[in-house]
C-alpha cells in the first residue's frame, strides 16, 4: 500500500486534502508525524526534534491513539494524504 502511495504522490496524481482528525493533534504531535510520514525511525525523529527516544515513542503512540491507526504504516499513509510530507 506504501509503494503504491509513493507511486502516486511521485507522479501527481495524488491530491492532499486535510483530514479532520488531523484537529485532535497538538502541534508537536504534527511535527512527529510529519518526520513519521517522511520515514523517520523513533531515534531519528527524536534527535530532530529535542527529545528522548522514548518521548518520541510515547508521541507515536499516543498519535497511533488518537488517529485510530493501526500501525506505522498507516501514519505514513496519513500524512502523504493530508499534505503534511510531499
């Protein structure tokens, strides 16, 4: 499912559009999953932004919470969808 994403947001045809449960998000909760989105691992994300490893694993966790998402995967999925990475 990932590939096939990246397959369409390389070629244009895919169009952002915001999702509502984007509003549930703080703003650094954005940031985290913006660096989720780009394929950042838990140590990168946590080196980028200031802040322990295990911080940012609670951040991806309580985002996969709030997001209703399965897994990891489907964070990238979201943030490709709603814009947040290009």
């Amino acid at each position: 499912m990932t590939e096939r994403l990246m397959d369409l947001v390389s070629t244009g045809r895919a169009t952002a559009s915001p999702d509502p449960r984007l509003d549930r998000l703080s703003e650094r909760e954005v940031e985290v999953l913006t660096r989720v989105g780009l394929g950042e691992t838990n140590d990168e994300i946590a080196s980028a932004l200031h802040l322990s490893p295990a911080t940012a694993r609670t951040y991806v966790s309580r985002i996969l919470a709030k997001l209703s998402a399965r897994d990891r995967p489907e964070l990238v999925v979201i943030a490709h969808r709603s814009g947040l990475v290009r």
